[in-house]
C-alpha cells in the first residue's frame, strides 16, 4: 500500500487573516503546499488577464497532481500502481474544522437536539454564538466552530440538524483552514 496520502480539495474556506494565503490580494492566484520537511510554502501569481479565473488554475493543478495532464508528472510515478507513491484522501475522510450557522426556533430545548446530534457524530465544539433575537422575532442564529471533524460525518450530522423542526432552511457549512 501507498506510503503516504494528499487531500486535494477545491472549496471555499475561511482563513486567519494572519495566513499566508489570506495575505493573496487582488488579481492574483495562489496555491499553499504543506510539506513535513519545508512547512508552509505559498506559490502565486498574476490571474489570467483582466478578469482572472482561479478555479481552473486551480483544475490545472489537479489535473496535474492526479496525472492527468503531463507526461513528465506520470513518469515522475508519485501515484504508481505499485503503491510506492502517494494515495488521494476521498474527501469525505478528510479532517477539518467548520464553521457551522443555523437559523432555528428560539423555544427550550433546539440547542440540546443539535449538540446531541453532533455528538452521535463524534463532532465536538469549540465555540458557539447565539444572538439574542430582536423584537417580536420568534428565530435566532446560531453559530458553530467545530473541532476538527471527518468531512462525511458532519455532513450526516448537518442532514439529520436539517430534518429537525425547529431548524429553518439549511445549514451553512463553510471549512475553517488552519494552514501549518
């Protein structure tokens, strides 16, 4: 079996503003590449012309990563079939934070369903906001940060959290990255 694995994901995510790739201002593209031995590195560079596309930079990349597109990426034999490379995560085992927000019934007891889910779904907490409704309002936000949890797991939680009464709509689930 493959030595290591790579998660590749395309995806919005909320960063620190202290992040490197928060730090990526106007027209510009960029790609963050963790390695064990260098940490952090950052590549990037001007968009493609005046109106820059970054998600098909970004399939590029991918395409590149997963052999697809070059020659000289499929001799390098990152992904051989002999198992000596490297292996992609399927998304949905890859771990990550969250940020969670749920417009839901401001009565007794809704917070209670919701935590009780998240935790049949091994999903931790790390710091909620409710804010207290306005005048006459009969629904509140609730906010969510999450510890770091398996992609498919809080996915099932989020579909179950939907199904409940007094949850309005669907939930917003944004990725918190914490670049190393």
């Amino acid at each position: 079996p493959p030595s290591r694995t790579v998660a590749l994901h395309v995806a919005p995510v909320l960063l620190r503003k202290t992040d490197l790739l928060a730090q990526v201002r106007g027209a510009f593209n960029a790609i963050s590449v963790h390695g064990d031995v260098v940490g952090e590195t950052l590549y990037q560079g001007p968009g493609a012309g005046m109106m820059p596309t970054a998600s098909s930079v970004v399939a590029d990349l991918i395409d590149l990563a997963v052999g697809r597109a070059q020659a000289t990426f499929a001799a390098a034999r990152l992904w051989s079939r002999e198992g000596k490379g490297f292996v992609v995560e399927p998304v949905e085992r890859v771990r990550s934070r969250f940020y969670l927000r749920l417009l839901v019934a401001d009565r007794p007891g809704v917070l209670a369903d919701i935590t009780r889910i998240l935790a049949a779904s091994k999903i931790s907490i790390d710091a909620m906001v409710q804010k207290e409704p306005g005048e006459g309002e009969k629904r509140v936000d609730i906010v969510l940060l999450t510890h770091r949890a398996i992609e498919k797991n809080v996915v099932a939680a989020m579909a179950r959290i939907e199904r409940l009464p007094t949850v309005v709509g669907k939930v917003t689930r944004i990725r918190l990255e914490e670049l190393l």
